[in-house]
C-alpha cells in the first residue's frame, strides 16, 4: 500500500513539475516580444510584465528574478532554434547537399528572427562580465559545435574538420550579417544564403 501511494504522489508531482514547466515556457514566449524590443540592459521585470500583459506577480512566483526569466526565455528559443539546425541537417546527404541545407536554414533565420538573435548575442556579451549566464552560453554553444559535427560527419569529412574552430568562423559572418541586417542594408535571403554557403565551403 505505502509503495501505491509513494508512486501517486510521485506522478503527481511530475504531473505538477510538468505543467510548471509549461508555464515558464508560455511565459517565456511572451517575455521575448519585450526582450527582443528593449535588449538586456534596458528591460526590467515591470517592463516585461507590461509588454507581454502579464502581472508581475505571475512573473515572480514563476522565476526568481530578471536573470532566471531572461536565461528561460533565450534557452527556450535557443533549443527551438538548435533543434531546426539538427533536423535540417539530418535530413542532408552529402556534401553539396549539407551546405545548401545549411546555409538557407541560417540565412532564413537571420531574415525572420533577427530580434531574437540579436538578443542571444546581447546575453552572450553579458556572460563576459556575469558568471550568471556562462552554463546557458556554454551549453548553447556545446549544442552548436555538436550540429557542426553532425554536418562534417553527413557531408562525409568528420575526420578532416576542427568543429570548435568551425562554429567561431560561422558565427562570426553569421553575427555580421545580423548586424548589418539590423543596422545596416538588410538583404533578402538568397544573398545571404550564398555568403553562408562560402564560408560554410570553407569549412566542409
């Protein structure tokens, strides 16, 4: 009997761990409008609670504070975002095949979701000066370097690749191209796309 009643209670508290995760993830989804419009350094909690029209009580009884919500919200796009980079990838055979795959998904993403971009190398700055934020960074950017290794092994050159030195190259056209997407000339995605694809041939 004890052993049926310790196995309700722990599915109800998964049960219950589970729907408070769903939570913090709806409230996250609400949270990025104001992050993405007002960055970091300018957004406070009140400001997130009065853009996404939720209460600021809702938002303290989910998160802690401002850094727990803004580390929530970019690990729930981020994961979004890593996981289309693996599925697009995964579904490529061959080289040629893995480079165009690649490079449209990245230069798609520039043109669709600059502002949530912008905001993820806003936070990456941050965990520079903000011990806070370096597991989610570290972690984000193991979980990219892993796609790139799937990319060499798909494109059938695993052996030849350095994928740390891989992901710095990329993502450092990959930020350019944000910043003069946002700042600059914005271009559509085809021209993006191909200057993705060089140094993506550069690398595979």
């Amino acid at each position: 009997m004890n052993s049926e009643v310790s196995g309700k209670l722990q599915v109800r508290a998964e049960r219950k761990n589970r729907k408070r995760q769903e939570k913090k993830d709806q409230i996250a989804g609400s949270a990025l409008k104001a992050l993405q419009e007002l960055g970091y350094a300018n957004t406070s909690l009140r400001d997130i609670a009065e853009k996404s029209s939720l209460s600021l009580g809702m938002l303290h009884y989910y998160f802690e504070d401002r850094t727990e919500l803004i580390l929530h919200c970019v690990s729930v796009y981020k994961t979004a975002f890593t996981s289309l980079l693996n599925e697009t990838v995964n579904h490529a055979h061959g080289r040629e095949a893995v480079i165009n795959a690649l490079a449209g998904a990245l230069a798609t993403t520039i043109v669709e979701e600059a502002s949530t971009h912008r905001l993820w190398y806003d936070l990456r700055s941050q965990a520079l000066f903000d011990s806070a934020f370096r597991p989610v960074v570290e972690e984000i950017e193991e979980t990219l370097i892993d796609i790139l290794k799937l990319a060499a092994t798909r494109a059938d050159k695993a052996d030849e690749i350095d994928a740390s030195l891989g992901y710095a190259l990329i993502d450092g056209v990959f930020r350019y191209q944000l910043q003069n997407q946002i700042t600059g000339t914005p271009r559509d995605q085809k021209a993006l796309a191909m200057e993705m694809r060089a140094v993506l041939e550069l690398f595979l």
